[in-house]
C-alpha cells in the first residue's frame, strides 16, 4: 500500500500500532531500528566504496584492452596466473580425478 507522503504513512503506522499489545510494539520498534540500522550501514559502505574504487570500466575499454593483445589469450592468461604465483594444472587422464 502506498502513500501519498511521509505523514500519511506515518499516521497509517500508528493507527495500525494502536491495535497492538506492548510486546508486538515493542517487536514493530526493533524492527524499524534494523531498516535504520540497514539503512546506515548500506550508505557506509556505498561511500566506502566510492572512495576505494578505481574508474568504472565499461564494455568499450574492456574491447580496447583486448585487443591490443597478441597471439593467443589463452597464453596471456597463463602468463598472467604465473606472475601471480599461479600454478598451471594440466589435467591428465589417470592422474588427477575429476
């Protein structure tokens, strides 16, 4: 159910509340503590994040990148995971179960 602003939704609540006993108020107040809760933690992190991150990258400059990239992708990987410190697991019929 929506309403048509703040006030009105607020007067929904506490008409609604008014039929509750002091224990389910007191569940409805927990409740509405987490969203708020929930709410600050979730802008927090949408900052942290901001701040933290690098550029965003988009489908264009992900084209570009590879293809500047010579021979095979499968070999630059590879490449890659090694001065990662990546091992390259080669499977081998007999030698390792799948």
């Amino acid at each position: 159910m929506k309403h048509e602003s703040k006030e009105d939704a607020e007067r929904a609540i506490l008409e609604r509340m008014s039929r509750l006993d002091a224990q389910q108020i007191a569940e409805v107040l927990d409740f509405i503590d987490s969203l708020a809760d929930e709410k600050r933690r979730r802008s927090s992190l949408a900052q942290f994040l901001s701040e933290f991150t690098g550029p965003a990258v988009n489908l264009r400059d992900v084209r570009a990148s590879l293809a500047k990239i010579t021979g095979q992708l499968s070999d630059v990987v590879r490449e890659q995971r090694d001065e990662r410190g990546g091992c390259d697991v080669r499977l081998s019929v007999g030698r390792i179960p799948l």
